[in-house]
C-alpha cells in the first residue's frame, strides 16, 4: 500500500468565502463574460450535489476540522440530483494550504453495504481508495453520520484550472443517512440570504479572475459544508 501522502495529483488551491446575495448577482454578471458554466448544470446553470460524510463517535473529523490542522483527510459519498447512476466515494485532504482530492465510482449496493457496517468486501477490492477507507473505518471506527444537500452553480476557466462555485441553500439530515430518499428530511444550516463562493486553482490564479473578483471585499474563510452541518448535533 503506498503512503498516505503520495498523491497521484497535485494540490490545488482553495480560498472561501459567505458572500450576500447582492454580492453574487454582481460577481455572477461579471464571471458570465470571461468564464464557461459548468456543463454538468441544468438550464437554470445550477444543479443539486448530495453527500454523506464520514466520522466517528468521538467527531474525529470535526474536531480535527475545527481546530484547523494543517494535515486531515475526509471522506464522503457524493451524488446530483438525487440519482443513483452515478456515487462517488471521495477523498478530500488538506496538506498545509493545500486541498488534494482522490475519488472513485462505487454502487448503490455498495453504500448500503458499508452504511449498515457490512465492510469486508472492501478490504481485498482492486480500488485502493475503498481499501483506504475500509482501513480508516476499522481502525477508527468511522460510519456515514449525516447528508448534506446544497444546490452549485459553476464556473470554469482553463488557464490555471480556475473553478468558481457559489454553494446556497445548505441543508443537513443531522444523522440521518438514508441518502437515496428523496423525501429525506432536511433542515436549513446556513443563512438563506447568503452564500458560499469558492475559487479553485492550481499553481496561478490567471490576472483577468483576480480583477473579476475585486469587488469582492471579503477575508477568506474556512468555511466547510459537513461543520456547518454538524452545528446542531
């Protein structure tokens, strides 16, 4: 098994920031004339993300979150549009100032597996990131503990590998994981007259996105969608 630092992709920048609705529609009019949508949005440029997130009955990852260590890794299990053709099992690490993603397809069957404990069929799999993660919930007994739904408008630049993202209407099961129900109850996190902007980058951040967002008079922030999520329990 090869070291838990020896990415297979290079790290990318991540800066975040609450922004209020005025706030977006003028950045949005600005990014429509130098940047592309994304092309996984719907007509209205938008689409809806839904992710369980994995931690332990000591909060091992929120703890760790929260007092900001400069080296953490998270789990989640991601869908869009609440549609089981496609889940991904994603790994999110922070190194420094740097954020690394890792990811790889799994089955419905497969999260219902793991979701209920039912984890050996993942310590001999051919995908090194279920392997890795069948040994982070043996060891620390990490499970699914709560969903998270926000609807993402994105945009995309090429030169630097810019992604901006404006996350809003962020909503947690608290600890209820029955992430394929599309009737899961779920309760407002964050303040509906604001929202999450995020811009992603690799080495640069090219001189054309750096003047679009100088309007923006706001402190980065590590604001983070499953922390939001567990603010009540």
């Amino acid at each position: 098994m090869r070291y838990q630092d020896d990415f297979t992709v290079k790290g990318r920048k991540e800066l975040k920031h609450a922004i209020s609705q005025v706030d977006y529609t003028i950045l949005k009019n600005k990014l429509k004339h130098v940047m592309k949508l994304d092309t996984n949005a719907g007509r209205d440029g938008r689409y809806v993300i839904r992710s369980v997130y994995f931690d332990n009955f000591d909060n091992k990852i929120l703890n760790e979150k929260k007092e900001g260590y400069f080296k953490r890794d998270k789990y989640r299990i991601r869908i869009y549009g609440n549609s089981s053709s496609f889940i991904k099992l994603e790994k999110k690490s922070k190194r420094n100032n740097l954020t690394f993603k890792e990811k790889c397809c799994i089955t419905k069957h497969e999260y219902e597996w793991l979701s209920i404990g039912e984890i050996e069929w993942m310590k001999n799999d051919q995908r090194l990131l279920i392997r890795e993660l069948y040994i982070q919930m043996s060891l620390y007994q990490l499970k699914p503990v709560t969903v998270v739904d926000y609807v993402r408008e994105a945009y995309t630049y090429p030169y630097g590998n810019v992604r901006i993202t404006f996350d809003s209407q962020i909503k947690s099961s608290f600890r209820n994981i029955d992430l394929f129900n599309p009737d899961l109850a779920m309760v407002p996190v964050f303040d509906p007259s604001q929202m999450i902007l995020e811009v992603k980058y690799d080495e640069y951040l090219p001189d054309i996105i750096k003047l679009t967002l100088q309007m923006m008079d706001r402190r980065p922030d590590a604001y983070s969608k499953y922390q939001l999520s567990r603010m009540y329990g």
